[in-house]
C-alpha cells in the first residue's frame, strides 16, 4: 500500500464521522456523495423558501457526539448552539385526552399520575427503571462493539453481565413486554411508539428496543440553525483537517484488483484510486449490485430473506394553524394501532395514521405518517397523493387541530427509495421483526479486503447517533488495518458512552 487514500461512498452522518476521524489520524480521505449537501437522511427542505428539517429533528445521546468532537481535538459547544427540551413530546387522542412527557421525570410522573392514576404512574416508575437497565446492558457489550453477533454480545459482555443478558426480555415482543407494566391501553400504546424509531412494528420487534425510552429521557436537544448544522460542522472539521469531499458525484462502481480495493469508478469517468472504501450507503443497495458485483457478493447473504423497515409519507409546509398548543414533538394516535400496522404490513397506507408534528419555529411544520417500503414498486398517482394529504390533515382535524398551509413539500416511498437505491424507500435498513434481526446486521469488515461499511443499515442500527457509532467503528477498523495505529482500547464515558482511547453501480446513490 502506498497511496493510503481512503474513499468514502456517501457524506451521511456515519460517513462525515468517519471521515473527521480519519482525517484526524493524518489519512488522506476522499469523500464522494451523490447529493448536493452532506447530511444524507439528514436533510431540510425549503417549502415557500423557508429550510425546514425533513429527517431527524431532534438531537440525541450527546455523549456520542461529544466523543467525536474530543477526538478531533474540539468540543462540540464550541460549534453548535443546543437547546435542551423541556416538553420531550406531546401525545393526543381521538377522545381529546392529551399527555405530555417531560426531561424532568417527577413532572412525568406528575402528569401520568393526573392522565391514568396513580398505580399508573408507579408503572411509569418500573418501566423506566427497565428501559434504563436495558440501555446499560447492552450499551458497551453491544452497541459499542465491533462484532455485532450473540456470541459477540456474551463474549463482550463478559461472566458479571449474563444474568442481565438473560434478562433483557429479547424474545417478547415490545407490545406484550409493555403490557407487563401498563395495564392503560394508551400508555401502551404511547411507549410501544419507540419501536417506529427504528422503522419496526411493536407488534413484531424485540422488547429491547424499550432502551429508547432511556436514550430520550438522558436528553433531547435542537440545534439551532436546524439539525443540519451538525453535517455542516462535520464536514467543516473534517475538511479542515485535509478530507476532500466531491458533491453530486454518485459512484458507478468499487474497483477491485488481485482480489483487493482499489478505487471507485464515479458516473463521469473519474477513477479515485484507494488503500480502502467505506460504503456509507443503505446495505440494500450493495446487495442489488449498485456498486458493482464484488461488492455485491461481499455483502451477500445479509439481505437475504430480510424484511424491508418502514418507509413514511412527509410533508414539510408552512402556514397558520388553530385549535391546539403545539410542542416540538407532537404525536397524533390512530384510534386502533394494531390495524394501523397490519394495514403498512399488507401494502397500504393507513386510513387512520398516527401522525408526528413537528414544528421547529411558528408557522413550520414536519408531518409523518409511517408507509410501507414499496418505493420500487408502486408509484402513486396525483389522486393518491392528495388522498393521504386529506387522511393526515382530517385526522388533526378531529383532534382540534386545523393547518392551513401556504406550501408544502411532499416527499414519500419512490422519492426516498430514488434518494437511496435498492430501499424501496426503507428508512432504516432491515425490519427488526424478531430478537434475531439486530444480529443479522453485518460490522464493518466485508468479505472484501480494504471494502468497509457504515450507515444506519449495518451495526448498531438506524438514527444519528448510531450511524455516528458505525461511522467511529470503520474507522477505528480502518485504521487498524492499515496498520496506522495500535489496537484502540475501550473506556467507558459519563454518560454510558464508551469511545476509543485515540487521537484519531450504475445508478446514482444517496
């Protein structure tokens, strides 16, 4: 190896960590991504002129980031002005009924208590406990770690924790796991939502997830500026350290020679000739040989027989509204979530959606409802579209809630499937529909030497912070296997993070 360039398919938050990291460490990197901006699924859109987010809208587990910052010598405060949230989410019914939860937890209590009751609250208070110990269980031995396999997971976790393994309730289902602790429906269903975090029915995924509850009760923050200053400030920071990025430059094909990487092929002609590629791309992608075919059979066999995550319907818009408070977050249910589901699993889109709200400033607007990751396959028509603008608004509606929008920016299945190929518009890689599924994620080695992945579809999964967790651990691979650095050890962080001990196709993707 002479050269040591290291290319990065894809400027998302896993590429953008890696690459800062990288950098850091004195590599020579080349980043190429398809799109105009970095950021990938975190992205704005710009209804009537105004940038509105349009992915990710709140910032979470910032101990994660402020480990990459320390590692680049930096501090994340110095870059980014956070606002933590008092309000967490405002959740609504049908009937009128209304709870709000709180950063603070004895106001959550407090509130659950006046919603369902006492016993309730007391529920509330052993659910908590659970979720918590569930993310310290699994937090270092798993999420934390290279190898993301059950074997990985015992062997990481060491003799001390298997009693705590044996307890993580991996073989229910969320939805029953929750009946456990509430025996009021709509706090079931309430709690039972994180699962959409991760683009999974509750109904189906591993009780585990519950840790997400702990992950947004540690704290939730915006940025000012929108959420996607933070693929800003990435960039900026890696950029200043030596990294290249190429904008709306989609990689055709991973080159390969004598059985080892040796560059990308980009769709203008350009080759990039690299010691190692990360694909910070949607796995489903390299799977259908958008890369190329030794990429393809690098990654082969981890999408086999996978179920695709929920995709989603947005709209981004501006304009007045009436009849109700808004928080930040704000979560409409549908009056039957159990039919709410079986009709994404069937291929439609819900008569009666849960719908998220959220609204950055007045007057702006990020609405959601979950749809399902047929992008490919169906592409609706004008009337369609209208249909699902009229079921999200008339559901506010008999809330109390009227929009009256003055522009809207539409964005569903086909479009997110286009923006990552081979999706379908999946927005979180493989459904996890069963305790296996989280294990059936691959790491950051491939069968391919000096080819490396990241990104929300691999270990540990989807969300900005754990694409950011993806993005450290190629890195830190990378690294390694260039023989770089030695072996990078693991300490814990406040805040149960842990981080190394280290200065360190044919169609277009992303």
């Amino acid at each position: 190896m002479t050269s040591r360039n290291i290319v990065i398919i894809g400027a998302g938050i896993g590429g953008l960590t890696a690459a800062l990291q990288l950098a850091q460490a004195g590599r020579s990197v080349t980043v190429c991504e398809a799109a105009a901006t970095p950021g990938g699924k975190l992205r704005q859109l710009k209804p009537g002129g105004v940038a509105i987010d349009a992915g990710p809208t709140v910032f979470t587990l910032k101990p994660v980031f402020d480990a990459i910052f320390a590692d680049a010598g930096s501090k994340l405060e110095d870059h980014l002005t956070l606002t933590p949230l008092q309000c967490l989410a405002r959740h609504a019914w049908e009937d009128g009924t209304q709870l709000d939860l709180f950063a603070d937890v004895s106001r959550t209590e407090a509130a659950i208590a006046a919603f369902a009751g006492a016993k309730a609250a007391q529920d509330y208070r052993r659910f908590r406990a659970r979720s918590q110990q569930i993310f310290t269980t699994l937090d270092a031995s798993f999420m934390q770690s290279a190898q993301p396999g059950l074997l990985g997971l015992i062997r990481n976790a060491g003799l001390a924790q298997l009693p705590a393994l044996a307890n993580l309730g991996a073989f229910a289902t969320m939805w029953n796991e929750l009946g456990r602790y509430f025996s009021n429906p709509k706090l079931q269903q309430l709690f039972a939502r994180y699962a959409t975090y991760c683009g999974a029915s509750p109904f189906s995924a591993p009780a585990t997830l519950m840790l997400i509850a702990h992950a947004e009760q540690s704290g939730v923050w915006t940025i000012a500026g929108g959420m996607i200053k933070l693929a800003d400030v990435l960039m900026d920071l890696a950029k200043a350290r030596g990294a290249v990025f190429h904008f709306n430059s989609p990689v055709q094909e991973i080159k390969v020679k004598s059985g080892c990487i040796s560059g990308v092929l980009l769709r203008d002609g350009r080759f990039i000739a690299a010691d190692a590629v990360l694909a910070n791309t949607d796995l489903a992608a390299l799977d259908a040989g958008y890369l190329g075919e030794p990429a393809q059979q690098a990654v082969s066999g981890f999408c086999k027989n996978a179920k695709r995550s929920l995709s989603a319907i947005t709209w981004a818009l501006t304009g007045a509204n009436a009849g109700m408070e808004l928080a930040h977050h704000n979560v409409f249910f549908s009056s039957d979530y159990k039919a709410e589901f079986d009709t994404i699993a069937a291929g439609q889109i819900p008569f009666d959606p849960t719908v998220y709200v959220c609204t950055p400033n007045p007057g702006e607007y990020f609405c959601l409802i979950n749809a399902p990751a047929n992008g490919d396959k169906h592409h609706p028509n004008a009337a369609e579209e209208d249909q699902w603008l009229k079921r999200m608004t008339e559901k506010l509606q008999r809330r109390g809630l009227t929009l009256h929008p003055s522009a809207i920016t539409r964005t569903g299945p086909p479009q997110f499937n286009q923006m990552f190929p081979g999706s379908g518009g999946a927005l979180y890689g493989r459904a996890l529909s069963s305790w296996r599924d989280s294990f059936n994620r691959p790491g950051v080695k491939t069968k391919l030497p000096g080819l490396y992945l990241a990104g929300g579809s691999v270990h540990p999964g989807p969300g900005l912070p754990m694409a950011a967790l993806s993005g450290r651990l190629a890195a830190t691979q990378i690294l390694q296997d260039l023989a770089s650095t030695k072996p990078l050890l693991q300490v814990a962080m406040p805040g149960g993070i842990s981080t190394p001990l280290a200065t360190t196709a044919a169609k277009p993707l992303h």
